[in-house]
C-alpha cells in the first residue's frame, strides 16, 4: 500500500495528477512561445516600418527623421525578449518535466523493488 492509504486508486489519482501537471505545463509552454513570435514580429514590423519610413523622409527632405533611431532599439528590444522568453519558457518547461519524471521514476523503482522482494 502507498502513502495515501487508498491502494491501487491513489496510485492512478498520483498517475492522473502527473498527467495533469504534464499537460499544464505543455499548454504554458504553448502560450509562452505563442507570445515570444508575437513578440518577435511586432519587433520586425516596427523596425521596418520605421526603416521604410525613414527612407521615404529621408528622400523627400534629405535630413534623417530620428537622429536616435528609437524606434530600431524599440524593434530590437521586443525582438531580444522574445527570444529571451523563448529561453526562460523552455527552460521552466524542461525544470517542471524533470521534476514530475524524477518523481514517476521513483515510483518505477520503488515497485520494481516490491516485485523483486514479492516474486
């Protein structure tokens, strides 16, 4: 008999729960990623945006619209966090999953050994 006193049926709800956090953290991962493209595009979009801008201002009246280029470290920035949400997402997805495997291994081990001592 296991910790929860309930048998066979604490073991599933312990393999459900498992399952659950599993599912969790891969629906996390998703919406983190989804977020870190957007991020990224946004990024591209602006800096273009801004490039192409300038390039038409610069044509016309021959003077550089922003001196600073705001709107490029603006692009730039959004670009470096999405990738660095990109790394932090894969990096908590992969601390949760040795986390749930490091526990559904020791209940592997720990029944092998049942087996062994029964059998």
């Amino acid at each position: 008999m296991n910790s929860t006193g309930n048998g066979a049926a604490g073991n599933l709800t312990n393999e459900l729960a498992k399952e659950r956090t599993r599912e969790a953290a891969d629906r996390t991962l998703n919406a983190s990623i989804r977020t870190s493209i957007v991020l990224i595009g946004f990024g591209f979009a602006i800096a273009k945006s801004y490039e192409y801008v300038e390039t038409g201002y610069r044509r016309s009246l021959g003077r550089v619209l922003d001196p600073y280029h705001a709107p490029l470290w603006f692009g730039a920035a959004l670009i470096i966090l999405g990738l660095v949400g990109t790394v932090a997402a894969i990096v908590q997805y992969g601390w949760i999953l040795d986390k749930v495997d490091y526990l559904h291994m020791r209940n592997a081990i720990e029944r092998r050994k049942h087996w062994r001592l029964c059998c």
